[in-house]
C-alpha cells in the first residue's frame, strides 16, 4: 500500500489521497466543512474485461475482503494523520492574536456566559418570568 506521488496540476474534482494494493484502490476526498475538513473515502477494484479494457468496480471478491480493510485501515491512519495537522496548524494559529477577526463579546465571557446573557435580555425584555409549575398534589 502507497500513498500516490503528488503529480502535476490535479484536476478540480481530483481526490486529495490515493492509496493501492494490488488491485484495490482507496480515493479519499477531502471536503472543506464549517469545522474543519471532512473525508469521503471510496474503495474500488480495478480489472480487465473481455476485451482488455481496465475498468473500475466496488464489487469485492472474497479474496479481496482483508486486503480491503487493510487498505480502509490504512486510509483511516491518513485521514488522522491529516486531521492532526489541520487542528495542530488551527490550533497555532488561534494562539495568535488576530485584530482584525475580533468578535463582539469580551474576550474574558465564555459562550456559556453569552448564552446566560441573552437568556436573561430576552426574559427582561418579554417583562414576564416563568410562573412556578404548579403543585401537582394539591390537586
């Protein structure tokens, strides 16, 4: 199992990891998601048909099964690894103070304060407060 050699310019909707064995191939694309990268990984299975072409299939057979999760094995140690990375150079750069990114709150308020905050505004700004449940055995 490898990791392909970074080639020329990869195409848009080329995948960002490609990994074989054998026959057995695992294309892993990465997705830019709100909180960070997230991983689609397809595994497939190269052959020739009757007439000699090279085609692709995720139809496994039995001898292909270990040699498969070996390779999704493998995939998951890579996405993991670049997952690490990602939140390492995230977390670098969050220590550094950036102006120009300020949000509206203080520093020193935790999201739990915000959110407390607001519960109070909001429930100062409707001038009513939740009336005790009523005691059920006085019924």
């Amino acid at each position: 199992m490898s990791e392909a050699p970074p080639g020329k310019a990869k195409p848009e909707n080329a995948p960002e990891i490609v990994l074989r064995d054998n026959s057995l191939r695992a294309a892993i694309w990465k997705v830019d998601g709100e909180y960070g990268p997230i991983y689609n990984t397809k595994i497939s299975r190269y052959y020739k048909n009757d007439e000699g072409e090279i085609r692709e299939t995720s139809s496994l057979r039995e001898r292909d099964l270990l040699p498969a999760a070996e390779l999704a094995a493998e995939a998951h140690r890579s996405i993991r690894d670049r997952k690490r990375e990602n939140a390492q150079t995230r977390s670098e750069r969050d220590q550094q103070p950036d102006q120009s990114n300020h949000d509206w709150h203080d520093d020193e308020l935790s999201r739990g304060d915000i959110q407390r905050e607001r519960f109070k505004q909001e429930r100062e700004s409707k001038g009513t407060r939740r009336e005790k449940p009523r005691d059920r055995a006085a019924r």
